[in-house]
C-alpha cells in the first residue's frame, strides 16, 4: 500500500495520563476515573475524513499488528495510513480491551502524519459497563471525535431492526440508551454502534447513514482490518 508508514514519528507523540501496567482492578479504577471525562456532544466541526483501526496477531502468539487507515469520508477512498507492531502487555478480559490494545494503536496513532476528523474503533464506545469502551478510551487519550462499531454487544437489550439497510433500534443499558443497533445491508446481522468521545447519538447515525455499504463492516474498520492482516502476513515476529 502506497500510503502505508511504518516506524517514523512526524508529530509529536500523544502522551498517557495513566499508566498501561497495572493489574485488572487497577484497570477498572482508572476507567470510572476517565469516565468523567467523556463528552458526549454535537460534533464541533464538519466531517472530512474518517478513520479506521484494527489490531491484529497470529493465535499463540503476544505479537500485535496496530494499524490505521484514513479515508475520505464522501468517497471512502484512501488518505493515509500507518501501522506499528509490538507486543501485547495486557492478558484478553471482556470490558478492558483498551488496556490491551491501546497501547500499540497509540504508537501506530503518533505515527500516523494525516490525522482524521474523526475515528471509528473496532469495539465499543459508551455501550460498555463503565461507559469507557475503547473507542471512548482513545478519544479522551487524543481529543479526537470517536465512534465505537463492534460486531457483537457487550451491554444492553433491544429490538431487532428491520432487515434494510440502515435500519436501526436503541441499545439500552439499565434503562439508558448507550448506543444503536445498526443494519449495514440489507439482511445482513446488525452492528453495534455506540459515541465514544466529542459526539452525540445524531452524529453516530448521520455518520453511519453517510457511509455507502458493500459489507456488513462498515470501511473505515474493514480497510484497518485488512490492511492489519497483511502487515501481519508479511511481517514475521523475527522481523521485529
């Protein structure tokens, strides 16, 4: 990929808050601490560009593949994009992804030289026990606008919608809506879709609905994926 950067920091890196090693209930701590940072408001400016990260790593193996993509938002094609590999510091636990993976996508962040408007993490925003999902973790890391798009819920009940696309119902977490359950095409199983920082419900739809649809992912998230999995197919640990 032409527009693929790897291990050059052009800007400033963003610096943490907080620290990464810390024990699970450290974790949640520091989540209902953060928590009282989120905002959850109208977007302050007009979308552009969008971005879209993903992680990926062979089964077995603690070796991560942090990677982002940017895309025109009118055309979905690609602006820029960077990736960053390193090892996974954090064990897997339902709830705390973002102390697992944040790590690397902020190193794969700092080197990424086109910043987007706003970003879309694959995982959760606000539908999330603590409100603090990953999306809404990375957003308050950097002051960019975040939207968590999971493929399965983690919080929440709902009404399946209908089986157009773009089709939607609320997710609702003791009786507050944390996000929406959201068809890509027609027929196909919905999304979980979720504000995860500096935007509002109306803006997650708008965002959503602004987007054409090939795939049930939406593309910003695919292209991270995809993009992530063949810089882990031609990158060998020994490599590193």
């Amino acid at each position: 990929m032409g527009l693929l950067r790897g291990r050059e920091i052009r800007q400033p890196a963003v610096d943490t808050p907080h620290m990464w090693d810390v024990s699970p209930s450290q974790a949640i701590a520091i989540q209902t601490d953060l928590r009282k940072k989120i905002k959850i408001q109208a977007l302050t400016r007009k979308v552009h560009s969008i971005g879209g990260a993903d992680s990926s790593f062979n089964l077995g193996s603690n070796v991560a593949y942090a990677v982002f993509v940017v895309l025109d938002l009118k055309t979905l094609t690609p602006v820029d994009s960077s990736y960053y590999v390193g090892s996974l510091k954090f064990p897997y636990i339902p709830g705390l992804l973002s102390f697992r993976e944040i790590p690397l996508l902020m190193e794969a962040w700092n080197r990424l030289w086109t910043k987007p408007d706003l970003v879309m993490l694959d995982g959760q925003g606000i539908a999330h026990p603590r409100h603090l999902g990953i999306a809404s973790h990375f957003g308050i890391l950097t002051g960019v606008p975040t939207l968590g798009c999971a493929k399965s819920k983690l919080v929440g009940s709902y009404e399946e919608p209908a089986s157009q696309a773009k089709s939607y119902t609320n997710l609702v977490h003791k009786g507050e809506k944390v996000g929406f359950v959201y068809r890509t095409k027609d027929n196909v199983s919905p999304i979980f879709v979720s504000p995860g920082h500096m935007m509002n419900f109306s803006d997650v739809i708008k965002i959503m609905g602004s987007m054409r649809s090939l795939y049930r992912v939406p593309e910003p998230t695919r292209q991270a994926h995809l993009l992530a999995n063949e810089i882990r197919k031609n990158l060998s640990d020994s490599k590193l």
